[in-house]
C-alpha cells in the first residue's frame, strides 16, 4: 500500500492528498452535551462531558439524496516551490517570523448551518474571513496567496484527490477544500453552538493544509514522505496535521472576541480541540489528542504563525 501511494505522490501527489487529508481531518467527536448556559471559561475539557467515539464513527448520513456543491472561485493549483532541503526548508519557514495575526473582525454567521443551504452559506462566511486573514501571513513568508477554491458536499465527492463520504478534506490538486455538511448539521441539531465550533474548527483546519501548500511546507512534505519508512511517514504526518490544526486555531484566536468565541462557545471549542485526534484502531497519522489540544491551545492564546513549528520539536511533541 505504501508503495502504492508513493508511485501516485511522484507522478503528482494525487493520492497522498487524500490520506493526508481524509484520515479524519472532520472532527468526529460526540457532542458533549444538550443544553446551553454561560458559565466562565475553563482551562481544560469539561469533566462532565462524555467521552468521544472511535474516529470510525461513520458521518449522518445526508438529509437528502441530491449533492451541493459551489466553487467560490477559478483557482491555479500552488506551485512546487523548489528546496535543496525539505527538512531544513520547514522547520526554518519564513512563515514563523511573519508576527501576531491581526484580527479581521470575523463574524459568525447569524444562520447556523441546520441544513444543506445553511451549511453552505455558513462556510462561505468564515472562507470570506480567512481569506482576509492569510493574504499578510503568506506574503510576508515569501510565498504568494492565492484564494482556494470552495466546494461544500453532502452524500459523496469525485474529486482528482479521490472522493468518499463523511469527511472534509484539502486537495492540492485543485488547490480545493471540500467540507462535507451531513455530520455538521447532525452535531448542530444536537447542539447548536457545538456544531457551530466544530464547523468551524474544521474550515480553518481544512484552509490551514492550503496555507501550507501556498508556502512549499506541503510539497517539501510530499518530498520528506517520499523516501520515508512506514513509521516515519505517519511521523511526518502527524507533523503535517498538527500544524494545519494550530494554523487553523491562529485564526480563530486572532478573531476570538468578534466571532464570539467566549463562554460556553469556548468550551466547546475548547472540548472539540482537546478531543480531536488518533483513535485505535487507525493509524497515528494525525496525533494523539493530547498533542491535539497542546498545539491548538497554544496557538489560540499567541495567535502567531510562531506556535506552530511542528517541523523541528521531538517525536514526543507529536506524538
């Protein structure tokens, strides 16, 4: 299988992009509870809340049978950005030095997303900010930015980067992010205000992996992988997702106040981080959750690019 993936990596990276970015990149955590009160922010989960299933929790299945989908704009694929080391080239990216992210006044959307129409319009309003957000970041790392495309599905996706149900993913092909809504719109019935961060959450990991594409962190990536072992590539992965999660929670923490990511918002927010990760039986190819929750929290507090070296801590760090 592994060698599989490689052949496909080195004639275009296909294939890699969606166990990259299909592993469970979705949040499948299970809501955390039924009813809404303001009470002060935690430092840690609640204790209260259960624990979340196997990432094998399969998605809803979708509230109807027709797919929707909408692709906010023409885009061109990242190019490769040329390394002598790709080591090296990722855990000394300009994208380190490039300082505080300064908020864009996001606001959530007042329409959450309870159905097919909503989710769509939902994610269309936090694309809108990040696409306001990344612009300064990636430019003064050297790279240029170029606005992903959008595609929100329900039921199954075809895409260059492979296709299936219950998951959001990245595709560098297309230089994409397609979320899938069935699951989101579950978890916001059940509750709203936790279907909303992890919506959420998932859009700003999800546009994380294109930063990471726009900047050569994801092709010097694809080129560590290639010669890798078993063991070290899900190392590399671990590393790859970790830092698409702490990129992604940079945003949300630089827009924290305006999006209204305080209270109980935050502790959902706060349960969702804390509980996302690896899960037996699957391979540890996106962390544990407790290096989940250190990267997310950190990055949510310094709300700078900085937090997020995932390239050069120990293997422990990303474990």
């Amino acid at each position: 299988m592994v060698v599989a993936v490689l052949a496909v990596v080195a004639a275009g990276g296909v294939f890699l992009a969606v166990k990259l970015t299909q592993g469970g990149d979705g949040p499948t955590v299970a809501t955390p509870v039924a009813t809404e009160s303001a009470t002060p922010e935690p430092t840690a989960a609640p204790s209260s809340a259960p624990p979340p299933p196997p990432r094998t929790t399969a998605a809803p299945p979708p509230q109807t049978t027709t797919t929707t989908t909408t692709t906010t704009t023409k885009v061109t694929p990242p190019k490769p950005v040329q390394t002598v080391n790709p080591a090296t080239f990722n855990a000394t990216h300009r994208l380190y030095k490039t300082g505080v992210m300064r908020t864009v006044n996001c606001k959530q959307a007042k329409t959450g997303p309870g159905n097919g129409s909503q989710a769509l319009a939902y994610f269309k309003a936090i694309k809108t900010c990040l696409d306001r957000a990344w612009p300064k970041q990636v430019a003064a790392s050297g790279a240029r930015f170029r606005s992903p495309g959008l595609v929100v599905w329900g039921g199954s996706v075809n895409t260059p980067c492979g296709g299936g149900v219950g998951r959001a993913f990245y595709c560098p092909t297309t230089h994409t992010i397609y979320m899938e809504s069935p699951s989101i719109i579950s978890f916001y019935r059940q509750n709203p205000t936790f279907g909303r961060m992890v919506g959420t959450f998932t859009m700003a990991h999800e546009y994380a992996h294109a930063v990471q594409w726009m900047t050569g962190l994801g092709q010097a990536y694809t080129k560590l992988r290639y010669d890798a072992s078993a063991a070290g590539a899900l190392q590399l992965s671990r590393r790859l997702e970790l830092q698409a999660s702490c990129l992604g929670n940079v945003f949300l923490g630089a827009n924290r106040t305006s999006y209204g990511i305080t209270g109980y918002a935050y502790q959902m927010w706060l349960y969702d981080v804390n509980n996302s990760g690896d899960r037996p039986p699957y391979p540890r190819d996106h962390g544990s959750t407790t290096n989940h929750g250190a990267w997310s929290r950190a990055a949510f507090q310094s709300r700078n690019p900085a937090s997020c070296n995932t390239w050069s801590v120990s293997p422990a760090r990303v474990s």
